[in-house]
C-alpha cells in the first residue's frame, strides 16, 4: 500500500467565458433573383387606385346598382312575398319555391325573425309561417 501523500496546491488554469449572444452577421449582398419565364407584377393596379383618391383625401368606390325588377325576383323578395300573403307558407312550400334545402329555409326565418314578427302556427299541412301585420 502506498501510504504517502502528496498534495498540490496549483489551481488549474481556466480561459476567460466568451461573449452570451452569437456575433452579428452582417448584411447580405445578393439579390434574389427571378425564375425564367415567370410573369412579370402588375404594378399598374396600385398607382390608378391612388389616383382615384379625391382631393380631401377620401377615395371613390362604385356601387353596382340593382334595379327593382332585379330585387323583386330573388328568393329573398319571393319567400317575403310569400309570408306576407294572407295564408302564410309551409316549409315545404318555401322549399319548392326557391329549391332551398330545409335548414336554409329554417335559417332564413330564423333571420328575418330578428327585423320583422314573424309567427308560426302548427296546422294539419304542417308548420305555416307568415309575417304578423
């Protein structure tokens, strides 16, 4: 058995922490390049809608105007037309009026019901809904 000991008393030499964040890169040189034969941007769209601005500084939209023979003939005016006739309509009649599906017809009462008074009566034929005067 070795029954000697010795001991030192020189602390080992450790190199100074470097720096917490990574360096920073610097900026690059290239530009990034185009495919052949790809289509050039239009840029013409963005310069006309700035010309279009007025002089105090709002711009002008264009509203497509529908005529009141147009609105009369949605299915929108047909069902409201439906409902403010003297008998009401069923869903099935809704339905084969406008070639809705069940839920869309449900869900078109449904919102119309929160501007006008819309009632629904249980009858043999089924549910009859009209606009209540």
């Amino acid at each position: 058995m070795n029954t000697d000991s010795t001991t030192t008393t020189t602390a080992a030499v450790v190199a100074a922490q470097g720096a917490e964040v990574a360096p920073r890169r610097g900026t690059s040189t290239k530009v990034a390049s185009t495919k052949k034969g790809a289509p050039k941007a239009r840029t013409g769209a963005k310069k006309t809608a700035t010309k279009k601005a007025s002089a105090n500084g709002t711009s002008k939209t264009t509203t497509k105007k529908v005529s009141a023979a147009g609105r009369a003939a949605s299915k929108k005016m047909q069902v409201l037309d439906m409902l403010r006739a003297k008998d009401g309509a069923t869903l099935d009649q809704l339905m084969g009026a406008t070639g809705w599906q069940r839920h869309t017809c449900r869900g078109f009462l449904s919102v119309a019901g929160k501007t006008m008074k819309i009632t629904s009566e249980k009858t043999d034929a089924g549910r009859l809904y009209r606009i209540a005067k």
